[in-house]
C-alpha cells in the first residue's frame, strides 16, 4: 500500500515592485524632514512617496528626446543619450547604473547614477551620490557624496564628503 501524503498549497507569489524600495524612511536629525532624504552611513536613502515619485522609467530603456513633467516626479532606470529633462515643480532621482546625457532642469535632483550634460539645474537641492560631469551645476543646496566634474558650480550651500573639481561659486 502507497502511504503518499498530499502536496501543500502554494502561496501566491507577491508582485514585484516597479521601483527599489528603499529602507522605512525616518528624517535625518540634521535634514529638515521636507526634503525627503536622509544619509545612513555612505548610503542615501530617499523617500519616494515625500518626492512625490509618480513615472517610472525602469532600466533596459533607452530613449532620446525630451521629457517634461509637470506634476509629480520621476524615477529614472534607463539610458538618455542626448535630449532634455525639465521637471520645473518636482523631483528626479536617477538611479544606481543609470546614465544620462541630456540637459537637466528640476527642482529637486537625486543622483547614483551617471550624468553627464553641459547644464544641470536643480533649482531647490541637487544631492549627488553618482557621478556629474557637466560645463555648468547650479543649485541653492548641494549634497555631495559622489564625484561632481564641472567647469562652474554655482551653490546656495554646500555639504561634501565626496570629490568636486571646477569653479566654486557661493551665491546668495
């Protein structure tokens, strides 16, 4: 006699994520808790949901031409040879592996990626933990913990931990 015992059930698989979820997210002590980041160690660490993430453009694309975005933010994967990103009242994050050679006009910026351009303005905060090399940087507040190569960079204030080389320029 066959002494079988019946299979167990198989849970359903969850659904994947369409971007990295990052660690739960707690304001950093020196950070107002508006700009929705924070540093842990050498890794930073953003809070998608207080950027107001709502595109994606998961990697394995590679697209030309511009993007515009007048609401929300975007989370960037892919690859953008040449164009322009203009995201005047929101946030761009380009991820880790990403690589940008457009030009950059956002209000906020998060970069690991790679980016490369002759202007990039991030007209609130530009936080690099990736790599700029660009003509010209402009921003009121940068955080640097990457590499940031540009012949001028223009800043409001500045907190680096990271390599900068070009022309500094305080502004008011």
């Amino acid at each position: 006699m066959n002494n079988v015992s019946p299979l167990p059930q198989l849970a359903a698989a969850s659904p994947l994520p369409l971007a990295p979820s990052t660690p739960q997210f707690e304001p950093a002590a020196r950070e107002p808790a508006s700009y929705g980041y924070r540093i842990e160690g050498k890794e930073l660490v953003i809070d998608h949901q207080a950027e107001d993430i709502r595109h994606v453009l998961q990697g394995q694309c590679a697209i030309q031409g511009a993007i515009e975005i007048l609401a929300g933010g975007l989370y960037f994967a892919g690859s953008l040879s040449k164009g322009h990103i203009n995201i005047p009242n929101g946030t761009l994050i380009v991820a880790e592996g990403a690589e940008i050679g457009a030009e950059i006009s956002v209000k906020r910026l998060f970069n690991l990626g790679a980016i490369q351009a002759s202007t990039v303005t991030a007209a609130e905060l530009l936080v690099n933990w990736g790599r700029i090399d660009a003509k010209e940087v402009a921003t009121v507040s940068l955080r640097n913990g990457g590499a940031l190569v540009a012949e001028h960079i223009r800043y409001g204030d500045m907190d680096s931990s990271g390599v900068l080389q070009g022309n500094l320029a305080r502004t008011s």
